[in-house]
C-alpha cells in the first residue's frame, strides 16, 4: 500500500463514495453539518480566503422555489433529500482578510482592490472548497448530489444577491438501501491518461 | 463524535495538514504518484468528465525553466520540493466521454460541441479535481504546497498546449521536521459566517 490514508477511509470518501440519487428520509442534523464544517474548514485555499458560502434550503416553501429552477432530472430527487445546500464564491470574501491573513496585513486592499480580480478570485477558490465540502459530507457518513445544471442566474436572484456568485447545488442526506440509489460506477481515464512527465 | 471519518483521517486529511513551505529531501515514488490518481480519480465532476490533467515537472532542466516562472516568494521552496506538478484543464476533454460517459452516448456532441462551453467546464471541474488531488497528496502521507501566483500563460506556453488551461502548480513532498516547515495555522470563519438557512 502506497498511501498512508486507511483503507476504510479511502473506501469511505473517494472508492465506495458515490453521487447519491435517492435518499433515505432521515434526517441531516444541525449538529452534522457543523462537523462537516469543522473538518473542511481547513482545506486550503489562496491567501486562506475561504470564500465558499453555503445557503442551506430547509423549508418546504423555499425547497420548492429551489426545485423550479432546476433542470427537469433533478427536480425529483432534490424534492426528496433531507437538506440541500447552495454554494456559492464570496466575491466581498476580502472584507474578513484582515482575521483570516494576519500574516499579511493589508493584503485586502494590496492584492484584492477590484472587484473583477476578486470575482475570479472567489470562484475559483470557493470551487476548492466545493470539493473539499463534498468530501466532508462524504466523512459524515452522508452522500453528496451536486448538481449545476438549472437555471444559476435565477437561483442567484431567488435565494443569493449580487455579491454571492453560485457555483453548484448539492443534495445531502443519507444514501438510500435500494436499486438505483446511485448509478452504477462510469470508467475513469488512467494514470497514463493524466499524467505526464518532463 | 458527528463523523463517520475515523480521527486519525481527519488530521491527516483536514487538521494537522499545512501547506508546505519546505520539503525533506526524501524522493516521491511514481507508486505513490500512482496510488493518489488511483484513488482520487474516483472524485465526482460533471459528466464525469474528469478534465484534470497533471505535468510532473522532475528534470533539472524543466524545473530551472518553471522555477524561473514563478514568483519571487516561491521559487526557492519549488527548487527544493521532491516533485512539483502543473496542474491544468483539458478543454478537448469531450474527446474521451464517449469512454467516460457510458450511460449517455453521444454527450460530446450534444453537451460540448462549442469550445467556450468546453474552456469553462473544464475550468471549474478541474479546480475540483485539483481538490480532490490535495486531500490525495496528503493521504499518501505527503505533503502539497500548492501555489498560483506567477507567470501562468508563461507557463503554458512553456510547458502545456492551447488546449490546456492551466489551474496552479503543486510542490510535493515529505513535509521537512524544522521550524519554519509551514506556516501557523490561520483563522477559519465559524459555522455562522459560512452557513445561512431559509
């Protein structure tokens, strides 16, 4: 075995893990969700600017506003899982700079001054942090569903505002025991396929 | 406890991993380099369209050349990392879903036949890939220090092609046993600066 990680632990999060398509109606806590958080949090990103945010659609009124913006394939299963969250980049993350970047003071202003630098900035480190977020459902026993296809720019206006660029939908809940609850797993590229060497 | 995620995972993935500012000089093996694409290669992406692509940058010569591309801050801890790897979104990824994407003949056509649609896909997709890469770093044992400042369109044009977009470059390695190996751990934001629920 070349890695250090535990078998079970690769199992959990990456080899067993699979996109959820049905959920088991039990609930996700309040309580999960701040451990999830608790882990990611420390996934890296550029200059710590942690700009991920997480709207989480609870009530039955605002799920059903979510499920109308979404593409025809997702309406069903989104309906029926325990949480879903929104996530989306921070383009104003430079705001908490000065907490987050004490080794680097001023870099607020320094680095983050127009808002286009940040936008790109944003997206593509809340993106990390989409990833690191799925893998910390997957660490709480739960499956992940992300989902971007549907209508973003109406999701934006419905449930975010202008400084809140979403990145991607993601259904949470615990896996469902039955027939379809995930699709069978698809072929991935090899190692050949992907790396190279100069 | 409110993770399924055993706790020595947790600090090796999450809590006690940091970006590495300096590397012991142990070499990384191509089996170690193979067993962390074996397992995060698992990660989901839209399509499954898995549009990452790794350079190991490991010559002498490709590594002066790098190292002269990045910033200032660092070219030194580059020069001294075991390997250090370009990672990069491949926008002609459309040509392997006919393999990768079984369950829906004909996607390459129907979903990605525009380049602009390709180029921003392959973009965020790949950022989560190069997620998905960091935790695999570090369940090998290693460490990731990865980096985005520098010339990047420098660096694809010395050592990628127009087709592919590059994302960051990553220092890999064992983590050196001195004082300065990384950086103090940075604040995070709480559960309720990231988290809203409606």
């Amino acid at each position: 075995m070349s890695l250090a990680l535990d078998p079970a632990a690769q199992d959990l999060l990456f080899r067993e893990a699979h996109t959820a398509q049905k959920f088991s109606p039990e609930p996700v806590t309040e309580e999960q969700l701040r451990a999830i958080h608790d882990l990611v949090k420390f996934g890296p990103t550029a200059f710590n600017q942690s700009p991920l945010r997480v709207t989480l659609v609870q009530s039955p009124e605002a799920r059903e506003r979510l499920v109308a913006l979404l593409s025809d394939g997702n309406k069903a299963k989104t309906a029926s899982a325990p949480v879903t969250a929104i996530l989306s980049a921070d383009a104003e993350f430079h705001q908490e700079l000065d907490v987050l970047l004490p080794a680097i003071p001023g870099a607020k202003d320094m680095f983050f001054s127009e808002r286009p630098v940040r936008e790109r900035s944003a997206l593509s480190n809340a993106q990390l942090q989409a990833a690191y977020f799925i893998i910390g459902v997957r660490a709480a026993g739960l499956a992940a569903g992300p989902m971007t296809g549907g209508d973003m720019e109406g999701i934006r206006k419905e449930f975010l505002d202008d400084d809140h660029l979403p990145l991607m939908v993601v259904n949470i809940g615990r896996i469902a025991e039955e027939e379809g609850a995930h699709h069978p797993r698809a072929p991935r590229l090899s190692y050949e396929q992907v790396f190279t060497t100069v």
